[in-house]
C-alpha cells in the first residue's frame, strides 16, 4: 500500500468522523473572556482568592496563529464545532471537573504550560490527561506546546506511569543489605545508602523506564557519579548492578507523588518524532505550537507513524459509522413495532434470574439488527482497504502490521490454533448451564450436550432429587496442544483455552465407530451457577466414596485443578441392600463452546445414542 493512500485510510476513520474540538490553552480568549472583557474578568479573579493569578494572555500578539487553527477546524468538511477553555478561570480541582464534563469533545487541543506563574510546569495538563483518558470513550488529544518536544513528552509519559515498586527480589535486596552493612563497619560511615540515591537522577529513572531497562547508548544520560561510587567502595558486577536498580528504587520514591495512580491500559509510545502515546483509552499526539492551521495534519502523521493494523481501522470505522449514522440505523432497525412488541411482552414471560436470561437475549438481537444497518458502509472501507495491499506479499504484510511471522511453521501452527480456538469456544456467559458449556469436576472436562430448551430453570420438576436437573454430559479426552489435531474436522474435537493454555477436546475417538462416554448427571439448584461454579449429582456404588483419580490423558498429565468429591455433604446415608448412591460433586466451568460447534458434538453423540445393531457375520 501507498503510504499516501495508509494515511488516507486513517484520516478517514480517526480524523473524519471529527464534529468538535475542545482548546484548553491559557493564551487563547474564551468566549466568556470577550464578552465581558479583561478588566472584569480581571476583578472576578480578584475577588476569588482560590483562583490562581494570571499573566496577561498572549493571543492578542499572536492573533494570527490563534485564527488559523480555529479556521483550520471550521474550514473543514464538515466543518467542525470549536469550543475554548483557558484554564485559569476555576480552581485545580474544579478545572479537572470542568473537563471531566467537557470530554465528549472529538478532538482535545491542550496546552503542556497551562500555569505561566510556574515555567515549563505541565503538572496541570497531565491531571487533565489522566481525567480524560480516565472515561471508557476513546480520547483523541493533540498536545500543543511551545516548549521543548522532547521535554514534553518525557514528562507527560512519566505523570502517566505508576512506579514500578521492586527492582530487587528478596536474594538481592538481602544481598545489598550485608554488602551495606559490612562497608558501614568497614568505614563508619552511616550515609552510604544515603549518597547511593545521590548518584542518581530523574533523568535516568525516566530513561529506564522507557527502555523497559537500561541500554548504554548515545542518548542515555551519563552515569559518572555511579560509576565513580562503584569505585569508591569496590562494587563490580554483580553487585554494582544491584546497586544501580537500588539507587533507581530510591529515586522513585522521590517521585512517587507526581506519578499516577493508575497506568492506561496497554501504554505504548513513540519517543522518536513524530512522538506519540496511545493506550486503551486514548492516543495522544504532540505538536509545536506555530503549525496553525495544519495542526489536523500533525496529528495525521503522528497516527500514521503508530501505524494501528487494518484490523484496528476496521473497528475505528465500524465506531465511526455507529457516531454518524446511529439514528437513522436505530430508526431502521426498529421499523417493524410488531416484532419489538412481541420480544418486549416475551421479558415478562419470567421472573428473577431467568428474566435475565432473556433480557440478555433480547439486548444482543437489538444489537444484531443495529449492527446489521452499519455494516456494509464497513465491508466497503475494509474491501478498499485490502485492494490496497492485494498487489503485495501477504506473509510480509501480516509482519509489518502485526509484527507475527506466519511464514515459521512454528508461529503458523500457534496462530492457527489461535484462530481455531476464537472461532469454536468463547468465554462461558448466562446464569445457569447451558448446551455448549465446559466444565471440570471429578478430575476430567466434560460437556453440556442437552438441548438448551430443557436445561432453562422454573420448568415443572421432572427430578426425584429435588432442585436437580438431570442432563447428558460427555466426558472429554484432553490434550495440551502446539498445532490444530489431525482430526480436527471430525465434528467430535473442539479447541479451547483453559488458564492461559490451549487444549484439545475430544469425545471419544475421532473415528466413526467409536463411541462417545456419556453420562446422566444432576445439576443442583436447576443448573444455576455463581462465578461459574456449581454442583451436580451422580450415582455411584454404595461403598464409602474415594477421591477420584483423574485420567491420563495423551500427553500422560491429567488435568489440573480438577474439583474433587464433595465428600462432607455428598453422601446421604447408606442404605442397606441398595446398590447405588448420591454422590455431590463440585464442578467449575471453564469455558462454552459457540453454538454450531455444540450442536455439532450433539449431533455425533445422537448418532451413536440411534446407532442400530446387526446380525451380521464378518465371515463365513
């Protein structure tokens, strides 16, 4: 793809869809500012000691820059609404709610010096950083300063970072604690420690924490009083690297109170121009004040050089077309009043926890009719979008964007697993045991293969044991797994990912004439679970209960934290001359199957449980 036609596609979906901007820039006017002038402005500060005292505003001087960027955002197609906040006319604390309130602008243009009382100072611009990035919408901010760039962006990224807390584990911070202890006796001097933290500056702290670590290089900042306290007191190696993380440990907390409390989700920069810091909420871009009108463009390359994959632009645009054609999809997909009625009566069909059953239900089939509206303006974006890249190597394109090397068999094989994982499990939802549901207990994986109309809570009982629900569970054989099973296209395999790990699920054996284990079994409390766990009942010989031994599985491990029996309060008491008993056991689930695959399983299992016997003779 053209670069030209990459920042195309980004300007569409990220800078496009802008409809407002927000300037908070203490040396803009703000319309409160002419309209009652300076001088009373001026003596409604004076009258209000808690508001900070200003110098005179500067945009009388630089009138020009002032009306380019506001022009350049009304100029633009649609034009777009622009609204000024100076910052200076509430306290600190009621300048962060005031931009709490304001943060549904589309754009956010702030000043680093919002306090020219104290020079270079942005302790305000990033407490209204962290505010905004604090809201779950996507924030998207152009950092405007005067200043020195590569200041700027050192000093907002750190007011985003939490500290890290330990450098050291116990071995080492045990190990500086003798070496400490012996120089002291060694020299009597008690402030070793102390002139330790003093080799040391904020300048290094912040370069450390960019680099994820130290990394001697042109722009690191020298370390000559370090190096020279090693000298001093003999610390090599070893040694004088714990001392150095030490030293940082001591900076940090000094530090402390100008970090955040909270780091964004999934921070990433950029300390190269042009500089940039994106995380979960929001991606900031910073720019030098003088680009006037083309402070859009700025903000362009900044979003380019983050170079967010197609995938990230295919939801940047579904986002996009949601905000812009939201109320004419609404008004579309809500046309036909007898459908909605029908699915409204049908919410006050139950009560309690199975009315939300199908609240949920009602909630995702809304959404699906939205989603329906939208989505072809997406699949048009996405098809100019992938023609863009046709004329080049695919394997390439999928390193460049997403830094995954498909063409090494090994990552291919992971990758592949990935996806069929994605696509054939997802994590469990609902309130009570559904078809499609992976659970453990007993020391396997087992799964809910009863149809979903007779698994719903509230139902007449049809149970001799009082709140159970009986219904067919299979027992699973499991795998971990590097690459998708051979038999994957069996219909009876399913992939899922189990704490972090991925794992390959089978009933019974791939082949056609293999038969699945399949067992009735008794979920308590009409199959209701809390936090994914409930018990279930089974019978089982009337002999005092034993722990049950998990199975090998093919790898020869079984499965790990497996429930055990719920020996305390399983087991009624025995009766004489009875064969069986009810065992209670505990089960956790851990996963569901999406429904295709379930109702896949379902149909091999219904065909072993239809399988008819002949009286064949294999020979005479």
């Amino acid at each position: 793809m053209q670069a030209e036609d990459y920042a195309a596609f980004i300007r569409e979906v990220y800078l496009d869809p802008i409809r407002s901007v927000l300037i908070v820039d203490d040396d803009y006017p703000t319309l409160e500012e002419l309209i009652i002038g300076s001088t009373a402005r001026a003596e409604v500060e004076v009258a209000n000691e808690a508001a900070p005292r200003r110098l005179e505003k500067r945009w009388r001087g630089m009138k020009g820059e002032v009306k380019a960027v506001i022009s350049g955002f009304h100029k633009a197609n649609p034009p777009m609404i622009v609204d000024v906040h100076d910052g200076q006319n509430v306290t600190p604390e009621g300048e962060e709610q005031t931009i709490e309130h304001l943060h549904q602008s589309d754009l956010l243009v702030l000043d680093f010096e919002l306090d020219r009382n104290r020079e270079g100072d942005g302790t305000r611009a990033i407490e209204i950083l962290r505010t905004v990035l604090a809201n779950k919408q996507f924030n998207l901010v152009a950092l405007h300063t005067q200043d020195n760039l590569d200041n700027v962006f050192r000093e907002v990224l750190f007011g985003l970072f939490t500290p890290i807390g330990d450098l050291l584990d116990q071995e080492e911070r045990q190990l500086f604690k003798d070496w400490l202890a012996d120089r002291e006796d060694e020299t009597g001097d008690t402030t070793i420690k102390d002139k330790l933290g003093e080799t040391l500056q904020r300048e290094h702290y912040v370069y450390y924490r960019l680099n994820g670590g130290w990394k001697d290089s042109e722009d690191a900042p020298g370390r000559g009083a370090f190096s020279e306290y090693c000298k001093e007191h003999g610390l090599k190696k070893k040694l004088a690297d714990i001392a150095f993380r030490r030293a940082l440990e001591m900076v940090e907390d000094g530090l402390k109170a100008a970090m955040a409390e909270k780091t964004p989700g999934n921070l990433s920069w950029s300390a190269t121009q042009p500089r940039w810091i994106r995380c979960d909420e929001g991606f900031i871009a910073f720019t030098k004040k003088g680009v006037g009108a083309d402070l859009t463009n700025e903000v362009l390359k900044a979003l380019v050089a983050w170079a967010p994959a197609p995938s990230r632009l295919f939801w940047a645009k579904l986002r996009a077309e949601l905000d812009r054609a939201g109320f004419e999809a609404e008004s579309k997909a809500l046309a036909n009043e007898r459908v909605l009625a029908t699915w409204y009566r049908r919410l006050f069909d139950k009560k309690g926890a199975a009315r939300d059953f199908v609240v949920s239900e009602s909630v995702g089939r809304h959404a699906e009719m939205l989603i329906s509206e939208v989505l072809p303006a997406v699949k048009e974006f996405a098809g100019r979008l992938v023609e863009a890249d046709a004329a080049e190597d695919a394997l390439a394109l999928c390193e460049k964007y997403f830094n995954v090397k498909l063409g090494d068999r090994e990552t291919n094989e992971l990758a592949s697993s990935e996806h069929n994982v994605f696509v054939c499990s997802k994590p469990y939802e609902g309130y009570h045991l559904a078809t499609g549901h992976i659970f453990r207990a007993d020391g396997y994986y087992w799964v809910c293969l009863t149809p979903m109309c007779d698994l719903v809570p509230g139902r007449e009982k049809y149970s001799w044991i009082a709140d159970a629900m009986p219904f067919i569970a299979v027992r699973l054989k499991t795998s971990d797994v590097k690459r998708p099973s051979e038999q994957i296209l069996s219909g009876r395999v399913a992939m899922i990912k189990v704490d972090g790990t991925i794992k390959s699920v089978m009933m019974g054996q791939a082949s056609e004439s293999s038969n699945p284990e399949w067992f009735t079994l008794y979920a308590a409390d009409q199959g209701r679970f809390e936090d994914g766990k409930f018990k279930l009942y089974r019978f089982a010989k009337n002999e005092k209960p034993k722990a049950p031994v998990a199975e090998e599985v093919a790898e020869g491990e079984p499965v790990e934290n497996s429930a055990a029996v719920a020996e305390d309060d399983a087991t009624p008491e025995d009766v004489e001359g009875l064969p069986l008993r009810v065992e209670v056991i505990e089960a956790e689930i851990v996963t569901q199957l999406r429904y295709e695959y379930a109702l896949s399983m379902m149909h091999k299992l219904g065909g072993s449980l239809t399988r008819v016997g002949l009286d064949f003779l294999d020979r005479g």
